[in-house]
C-alpha cells in the first residue's frame, strides 16, 4: 500500500510557486507549509477530519504533517468549471529574520499547529482588503524568471503573505505566543508520523510507539493528543481510512481486499470505521464516484 508521505526532498527548493488547475489530489503529507488561493472555480479540501468549500478568492494553508487532499465537487453544476489556483510550497526556514524582540513567524506558524482551530482557511473577505493574490502572482512570476535576487523577494514576500494571515486570525480573537514548541513525535532516526504510515497495514503497538520516543505509555497518549487532536488510534484508524479511500476511489479491488490491504480485520471492520469517520457508506461512496465518472 502506497504511503501518505511526501517526502520533503521533492521540494526541490527552498520554495515552490506555480499555477495549477487540477481538482482532485489524493491524500497525503509533508514537513513543508503549503498555501493554495483559488482564482476561480470551486475546491473541497480536506485536512484531517475537516472538510473546507473554497470559492474564488479564498486562501487555504496546509501545515506541515497535516493530511489534506481535494475532493470531487459534489453536483454536476461544477463540472464544466475547471479550477485555477496558484500555489505556494516552502520551507518555514525561509521567512525572513525579524529584528530582535519581534515576533519569530516560524514559531508562530508552530504554535497554530497546537491550536484546535488550526486556521486552515481563509476567505475571500478576509482578504478583502489584502494584496495576497498580487502576492502570489509575483512570487509565481519571480519563480519562472528567476532573475537577480529573486529568491530574495520570494522568500520576503511569503513572509508578508504569512504576516498577513497572522493580522487576520488575530482579528477573529485568536492569541499567539512566540514560546517555543518542541516536536516530541520527530527525531533524526524516527518519526511516529512516518512510522504509521509506513506501518498502517499492520497491528502498531501504541507502547512501542511510546517506547520508541522515550515517554511512558499515559505520557505519549496524552502529548499525542494535545499535540494532534486525536488518539493515535484515532489517528491509525484515519490513515487507514484515507489510504482505503484511495483504493475504494481509484480501483476496483472488492471491500474484502481493501479492508486486508489497509489495515482492518474485516470488511465490516472496515464499513463501520469508514462510516464513522465519512458519514457515509464505501459502497455510497464508489457509487457517488461512478456516476460522476460516467456524467464528464
């Protein structure tokens, strides 16, 4: 079974800045911050659990180790408007230095991470009064010409567009500290993230997990949920779901293969679970996708 993980060396570059039209994109993750803002068209994204509409104007920023994706729209109104969006990947290394006593965006964007809001989305009238999409457009022009100093002003105008996020979320009442966050999860030779989706198909022992990060088994559980707003059960059983996803979507493999292949004792295991976390059925769902298929 394919991993979730996208590995951060296939950000060739500090960052990334470029146009794009596609609607649906597996699930996945990576250790970089992504930004999308949609020209036109209608997106669904989802991060984690969370389902987010997207209309014209409006910004979503994936955090690093979030699992997202972008789902077929759901009428067939939206079938003959194809998305356009630009995009922005990067290294939170990048944004700029600030002078000393002011606020240090890298542990900020950390802390928003922490926070059970995680300030995914932002509308087009939040951004009313922002230049962000004028923003994005340079930094996509300055990407593809790459003349003198270019990766200077790229890297300083994600800075302003990320400030700018940060003068919205605090207008809606959302506090930040600059304290400093530790990923207790992340090592050099080992990532939990990493583990679990290498090793989703199998039976993980959560203590071991625990084990592996020197904490105590009641320690772990309680970091893990604090740090990602689920159990790592909770978080097994979404990985699952999303890889089974991918395979319910995008082949015919029965029920029976599917639940073997992604982790799950039996199909009913597996139909239970999925409806939990979808609110619908895999056979309604293959459905759904079948009929959309055959409308295009």
């Amino acid at each position: 079974m394919d991993e979730l993980f996208e590995y951060s060396d296939s950000l060739n570059s500090p960052f990334q800045a470029f146009t794009g039209d596609w609607k649906t994109v597996k699930p996945h993750w990576h250790y970089f911050t992504e930004m999308i803002y949609l020209v036109k068209g209608i997106l669904i994204a989802e991060v984690n659990d969370k389902q987010y509409t997207m209309n014209p104007g409006d910004l979503i920023i994936f955090h690093p180790k979030q699992i997202h994706s972008f789902l077929d729209y759901p009428t067939k109104q939206a079938e003959f408007e194809k998305p356009l969006f630009y995009a922005i990947k990067f290294d939170e290394m990048i944004l700029s230095n600030t002078t000393p006593g002011s606020p240090k965006l890298p542990k900020l964007l950390d802390n928003t991470i922490q926070n059970d809001q995680h300030f995914n989305l932002i509308t087009a009238n939040d951004l009313r009064f922002n230049p962000v999409k004028l923003f994005f457009e340079n930094c996509i022009w300055e990407t593809q010409h790459k003349e003198f100093g270019y990766d200077i002003k790229v890297a300083s105008t994600i800075s302003l567009i990320i400030t700018e996020l940060f003068r919205i979320w605090m207008r809606h009442g959302y506090s930040f500290t600059t304290k400093t966050t530790y990923d207790s999860f992340s090592a050099k030779d080992f990532s939990v993230l990493e583990y679990i989706d290498q090793h989703s198909a199998e039976n993980i022992n959560i203590e071991l997990l625990a084990n592996k990060c020197g904490m105590c088994y009641s320690n772990f559980a309680k970091q893990f949920k604090a740090q990602f707003g689920k159990t790592c059960k909770e978080y097994i059983e979404f990985v699952r779901i999303c890889k089974a996803d991918t395979l319910l979507l995008y082949t015919d493999k029965t029920l029976d293969y599917i639940s073997q292949e992604t982790g799950f004792t039996d199909a009913s295991h597996f139909i239970r679970t999925y409806k939990k976390l979808k609110g619908t059925t895999p056979k309604q769902r293959r459905t759904y996708q079948s009929k959309k298929t055959g409308e295009i």
